[in-house]
C-alpha cells in the first residue's frame, strides 16, 4: 500500500522551488505519485554505504583546461531571434519590481 | 538493380554511391517515398526535409562527379534525428510544448560529424518529452506505433528513431541514451541500438536530461552500420570537456579483422534471470547464448548484486540532474511563453506549467525533493553511493567474462496505454538498462527473435569501458550467426 509520504502541502512548495504552478486535482494527484516513488526509492536504505566513495563523476576525469583565446560564437541577433519577447537589445520580460 | 534503395544498408548505399553506381539523389527520392508510403501508419517523423534532403543529395552527386575531394563513409545515406539532438535546419523541440518552433542557432557536433561523413539529413523523429519515458507516449507532438504491431508502443525515449529505422525509413537514426533510451525502442522495434561508453561521443548540442548519463548512440537494421556510425560521431571535441581523448578506430575495420580470431568469455548475469524475466524473451535469449556457443564462446555466471537498486538509483540522479538542466527553460531566452502574467515568477510558473507535460514535471518535483534543504544526504548522496556499488559489480564481473549478455528489456513491445497510469511500473521497464548508464559503460541491443505474437526481442551485450570495438565484433559475430532474418515488419 502507499505511504503517503509526501503531503499536498508539501507538494506546494517543492513546485514553488521548482517554478511550477499546479492546481488542486494535479497536487492531489503527484502527491500520491511521488509518495510511491520515493517510498520504492527508500529501498537503498536496505544497505550500508558507510565506507563507500560517492560516485560524483561517471568517467575520471581531470582539470581540462584551455587556451583563454577569443573565439566566434552566435550574433546577438541569432540569439534574440529565439525569443518569446525582445527589443532588438535585450531579452523582455514582465515587471521585476513591485513599484507603488 | 532494385528499383528501390530503402532496405539496403548503410555500407551497401555508400559502396554503390562511391562507385557512381547510383545517384544519390535516386537513393534519396527512394527514401523520400518510402516515408510518404508508410509513415501515415508509423508516425515516426517530426519533420521531413524532403527539399533538403535532395539539396544535400545534388551536392553529393557533384562532388562526386567532380571527382576532386574524398568521398565520406556515409556517402547518400538517409539519416533521421530524435528531436533532442540540435539542428540548424528545422525545429528542435524535444517534442514538448515548451519547445515548439524552438530553432536552434547551431549543429550538434554529431549533426557536423554526420554532414562531414557525407550522410543525409532526411528529417528528424518523435521522442518522449526530454526523452523522458519507456514508450514515446509522453510525446507532446504525435503517438508513435511499433511497425511490428501498430497497437503497441515503439519504445522510448527515442522510439521515433527506431521506429523510423525498422520500417526503413532511413538506414540509420541517431537517438539518446540515458536509462536505456536508444536500446529498449531498438528491442521492441527488432533494430540494432548502440549505446556508447559515457564520454565517447561528444554530447554538445544534445539538450541536457541527466548530463552525467546521458549518451548520443545510432540505431540502424545491423550492427556494421551502427559501428561505422559510431567511428563517425565519436571521439573527442572541445565544446564537450566531457568526451574523452581516446583513440577512435574504424570499428568496420576492426570488426571484419578480428571476428574470426575473437575469443570470448560470456557472463549471464544471475539477477537479469529472474521471475521477472518474461519466459518467451527467456528462451529467446538463452537460445542466443547457444549461438555464441557454438562459435566457442564459453559461458560463466556473474553475479551483479546491486541490480535490485539500479532503478530506485537512477531516479534519484537522473531527476536530480533533470531539475538542475530544465531549470533553464523559463520564457525568457527562447521556446513557449506564457502571456499576461501580473509578474515575472507568474510568469515563470506558468510558462513551466503549461509548458511541461505531466511525466517532466513529476520528475521535476522530485529531483527538486531529492535535492531540498535536508533531504539531500539521505537521497542525492545516497544514490551517488550505490551507484558506485552498481558500478564495482560490473568491474567484479568483468574479472570473470569479456562482455555479459543477457536481456535488453524484460518484456516485448506492450500496447499503449498499458503503463501510463503508472510512472513506476514505467520505470521499471528499464531494469536492465540503466545500470549500464550508472556505471557509464557501452552496450548494444541486437535483435534475438520474435514473440509467437510476432514482436521483436533484444539481446542486449555490454561491455568494458572505451572497448566498443570488442564489444562490437561479438555482437557482429552473434547477427551474422543468428541464422534467421528479420527483415522487414509487417507493413505491406
């Protein structure tokens, strides 16, 4: 059976961190969801990881380092071409500051 | 001469194309026709680049004529890409909403690489939404249906890729590899799919999932031409720190001059034979270890204690990973954007929320958890640990074998519907191939047979970290002693 681990409160606010937005009946439903899936992840509890190194990265790896030379990359104009919203300078967005 | 070009291979094309044998433009339109023929039923293309593609051939054919520059190894041959993989040409949608009419300033270095070799580009192929998904329904564009039976699923995430390859709507297809991505759609779609070692073929261009798992690798109908795919795309390239330096041979080369002097020791490992192994695949596998067998491979059991976390693991990292990559799509620089918010976070918010569809933003949600203000330990930094685990049982392993086999996915293609309504029975379907991605290794699914159903099985080989041409030349050794031919699915 499903423990309900994780409530629809809490739901809320990992949305908030994640800048999701969800209505009440999708809440409900991840909730229940995410409930079942970190409760089947729990299962690594089962083992003991003290002595272990975590795997940070998948191949060894050393510093790779570069010559810090100018190099061509995409024109402003290719980059604002993508866009939603801009001005022929910069991006466009909503307001930022609340102005009274 | 056949009148038609779609069914040959790769290497068959490009030999025929290089001794002006054929136009490529001919190979080209063949191909072109053969995608207005079937994907009406298949639905595997996004795009199709009809004009370019007989563009790209015309120049081909030129060059050729001319005589006067070298002649690329994929020469006229029709290529598709998953729409996670950036194109100058065309969209770049990730088949999600956020994406839509996205057109990316650049090529991948794959794309580069494949346009240097002379390939053609013929159109680009649905996927899971950020490739995440084991069946291509989470999709945001189109359902893509299985050639072999147009009522069950390809397979995902790149299940445009094979599907486009098995009904032979191009000859090879590149698709992404993150839990299994390339190789479960290439067993359920009976195609050859490749998974290279992590870090051996540059990733820039690819648009993020999970950067410390995810992998670009070819599908194609056999294993030559996913190996000169792979001498092609691979090796090391600036614009990703993460490809290694290594050499990269011509794995076609190398494959011919060493089949029949290879010798292999296999390893079945104990924990993918269990009750939840299918009993058809079952057979079908263990009839395929009595091929290489018979060509003297012996045969030892490993054991890979760890399986049974691989995919409770795997959640963890790749959603994790996923929160970090996606957390760049917010309405700003490019892609979807919500209209009328009294704010910018509004406006963040609903963008993402109307932007993502369901299965992204559930892995959203939890690898945000995963990562939250004391959770991090018990789950992040935990699975990090078992995936070292995962990865010290295949070194264990490799001490006893040269590549281990066994099955790619635990069932046949499944009917749609099946498993969407629940995301951990979807997740599950990957318990053989994730591990593989946690421990970075390479590994390949080759088709081993059809269901009494009539639905293709995957053999999956995985081998030793950077050795693909080993890897390769078993698998080669298995397909051209398999003894049965799979041919073409049943769309006529």
């Amino acid at each position: 059976m499903i423990r309900s681990k994780i409530s629809r409160d809490e739901i809320y606010h990992i949305a908030d961190l994640a800048y999701l937005h969800l209505d009440t009946e999708q809440a409900e439903k991840l909730a229940a969801d995410l409930s079942e899936i970190i409760g089947y992840v729990e299962k690594l509890n089962e083992l003991s990881t003290d002595n272990v190194e975590p795997m940070m990265h998948a191949v060894p790896m050393e510093n790779i380092l570069r010559e810090d030379k100018v190099r061509p990359s995409i024109t402003k104009e290719e980059s604002l071409r993508c866009a939603p919203l801009h001005d022929g300078e910069y991006f466009l967005v909503p307001k930022i500051l609340e102005v009274d | 001469m056949s009148e038609y070009w779609w069914g040959r291979s790769a290497s068959e094309i490009s030999e025929y194309v290089k001794n002006k044998e054929i136009s490529p433009v001919e190979v080209v339109q063949s191909f072109l026709d053969r995608i207005q023929q079937v994907d009406t039923k298949i639905d595997a293309f996004t795009q199709i680049w009809s004009d370019y593609a007989l563009q790209q051939a015309r120049s081909l054919e030129e060059k050729i004529v001319k005589g006067k520059s070298p002649v690329g190894p994929l020469a006229g041959v029709p290529v598709s890409i998953k729409e996670v993989i950036c194109t100058q040409r065309g969209f770049t949608t990730c088949a999600s909403k956020i994406l839509a009419g996205y057109r990316s300033p650049y090529d991948a270095t794959v794309v580069e690489r494949l346009l240097n070799a002379d390939a053609i580009l013929i159109g680009k192929v649905n996927m899971d939404e950020f490739a995440m998904g084991s069946s291509t329904e989470n999709s945001s564009i189109k359902l893509t249906r299985n050639p072999w039976n147009l009522e069950c699923v390809p397979g995902g995430s790149s299940g445009g890729s094979a599907a486009s390859v098995s009904a032979e709507e191009c000859v090879i297809s590149l698709g992404s590899d993150t839990g299994g991505s390339v190789r479960q759609p290439a067993s359920f779609c009976g195609c050859v799919g490749l998974k290279p070692t992590y870090g051996r073929v540059s990733r820039y261009g690819l648009v993020a999932f999970a950067s410390s798992l995810d992998q670009i690798g070819p599908l194609s109908k056999n294993v030559m031409d996913s190996a000169t795919t792979l001498s092609v795309i691979g090796g090391r390239d600036p614009r990703d720190t993460t490809s290694v330096d290594m050499p990269l041979p011509d794995y076609s080369e190398r494959i011919r001059k060493n089949v029949d002097t290879i010798s292999m020791r296999i390893g079945l490992p104990k924990e993918y034979f269990t009750e939840d192994l299918n009993e058809e695949v079952k057979e079908l596998i263990m009839k395929a270890v009595r091929i290489l067998e018979k060509q003297g491979a012996e045969i030892v059991e490993v054991s890979l204690p760890h399986t049974e976390f691989a995919v409770a693991t795997y959640y963890i990292i790749c959603t994790a990973e996923a929160s970090a990559n996606l957390a760049r799509f917010d309405g700003v620089r490019y892609g979807f954007r919500h209209v009328d918010s009294k704010n910018i976070i509004e406006m963040y918010k609903c963008t993402r929320s109307e932007g993502f569809g369901p299965e992204v933003q559930r892995r959203i949600l939890l690898g945000t958890y995963v990562l939250s203000s004391g959770y991090y330990d018990a789950y992040y930094l935990k699975a990090q640990k078992v995936r070292k685990l995962i990865t010290q049982d295949f070194e264990e392993a490799f001490q006893k074998c040269d590549v281990i086999v066994g099955p790619t996915s635990p069932t046949p293609a499944f009917r749609f519907g099946e498993k969407t309504q629940n995301p951990l029975e979807m997740y599950l379907s990957d318990i053989y191939t994730i591990s593989v991605n946690l421990s970075a290794l390479p590994a390949i699914s080759v088709p081993c047979g059809l269901t009494q159903s009539g639905l293709p099985v995957g053999l999956q080989f995985i081998g030793k970290h950077f050795d693909e041409e080993y890897l390769l030349t078993v698998a080669y050794l298995y397909e051209i002693n398999r003894g049965q031919e799979f041919g073409n699915p049943p769309l006529e």
